[in-house]
C-alpha cells in the first residue's frame, strides 16, 4: 500500500506541475508502518526453490546472490554495462555508481545469461521476445515460483527477492 500511495503522490505532482491539479492529497494519507526485512535463507532453502525456478529467475536469483544488488538494478544490466573489471550499476535507489568485480561465479552466470539469451543486444536477460524485464513481470514469476513451492511443501515459508540481497550481505 505504501508504494502504492508514493506512485499516486508522485502522480499528483507532475499533474500539479502541468497545472492539471492544485493539491496532492496524498500528502495527507498516514503510511502503513514497515518492518525492515529479517528473514534469513537457509541455504537449502535457496537451493530448493533454485531447482524449481525457470532459467530466467535462476539467473536473476544468481545475480542478486552474488553481486547483492537490489532486483531493479539488476534489470537494467546492459552488456555495455560489462567491461574487463566487472558489472558496473548505477542503483536505482542511492544514485552510487560501483563496479561489482568479476569472481568466478559472477563470470559464470553472466556467461550463463549469454548463452542462454543469445538475441539480447542490449540487456544481459530479457524476456521470450528478448525485451527488457520490467518489474512486474520478474515480480509475478517470483511469486508464482514461491507460491508453488510452500504449496508443494519445498518450503515452510515464503521469502521475497529482496530476502536474497540481505542472504548475500550475511554470508558474504
């Protein structure tokens, strides 16, 4: 709900730069308190929605595991993005600009990802139509992955893909 409350404010703002509105009344909407994420993947766990993952989301669940970037920057990895060092990204969220350094795994998945969407000539992975992943379309094969495997009893509990960035820091 809270996202959905900052994209309708950030609508009301352009519309009242455009001179299409004269208040946002979001501004006044109380926001749902969070908790920050505190579930730990056990390495099991990972490993056994991993073997019932789609070679796309293996991928991107490589590349977060391994990089600890945020879901959104790792959509955006283009092969310009790939140079000797490593993958540089300019996150979405900060605006920091890194260079994650090549290892051996990374190597790996990105060669993986190349092998796997040979027509991509722009992104590292794309779609069946070799176009970009948007948000929602990574988003909606992750829960159907996570959904299937707690109802196959893979699992115990669900965890988000965010859940993967925060496995990489602890076990770095």
């Amino acid at each position: 709900a809270n996202r959905e409350i900052a994209l309708l404010s950030h609508v009301f703002r352009k519309a009242i730069r455009w001179g299409l509105a004269e208040k946002n009344p979001c501004l006044d909407v109380e926001r749902n308190q969070e908790k920050p994420c505190d579930r730990y993947i056990e390495d099991w766990e990972f490993q056994a929605v991993y073997q019932q993952a789609a070679i796309h989301v293996q991928i991107f669940m490589d590349l977060a595991y391994i990089t600890g970037q945020r879901q959104g920057d790792l959509l955006k990895i283009k092969h310009l993005d790939i140079s000797e060092e490593g993958i540089f990204f300019e996150q979405n969220i900060t605006g920091t600009k890194i260079i994650v350094v090549w290892s051996e795994a990374l190597h790996d998945v990105v060669n993986r990802a190349k092998k796997e969407f040979p027509d991509s000539l722009e992104y590292l992975v794309v779609n069946s139509r070799g176009q970009k992943y948007g948000s929602s379309g990574i988003q909606t094969a992750w829960q159907r992955l996570i959904l299937d495997c707690v109802d196959k009893g893979i699992i115990k509990e669900r965890f988000t893909f965010r859940d993967i960035r925060a496995k990489a820091r602890s076990d770095g």
